[in-house]
C-alpha cells in the first residue's frame, strides 16, 4: 500500500509542477445539444453564472432545424 501512496504522490508532484508553469489563459466552449428541451434554458443558464467582474460571456446565435 505504502508503494503505491508514493507513486501517486510522484505523480501529483509531476502534475502539479505543470499546472504551476502554465502561462496559457484559455477559455472554455460549450456546446449544448440534444434532443428535447432545455439547451437554450441551459446555456442561458451558464452565461448568467458566467457574468462576473473576472468573466466574459458571448452568446452566438442558435441555429435550431435541418442544417444537412
């Protein structure tokens, strides 16, 4: 038991040595899809959790039907 809690440990210890020279600020997409509803309610929903001093949001429009 004691090996495999020093394996994981070395293995944080790398992980958290990557987040901590990240340099990169990236944003996130989501893209709401599905049958039925609530994508719109959903996104809607993410966007007003978004909106604070820190954040951007951006509503692009909704393409709704066949676009084949």
């Amino acid at each position: 038991m004691n090996a495999t809690r020093e394996r994981q440990q070395r293995l944080k210890d790398k992980v958290d040595a990557r987040v901590a020279a990240a340099q990169d600020e990236r944003g996130i997409v989501m893209v709401f899809t599905g049958n039925g509803k609530g994508k719109t309610t959903a996104a809607f929903g993410t966007a007003t959790r978004a909106v604070r001093p820190w954040q951007k949001s951006r509503r692009d429009p909704v393409y709704q039907g066949d676009l084949a």
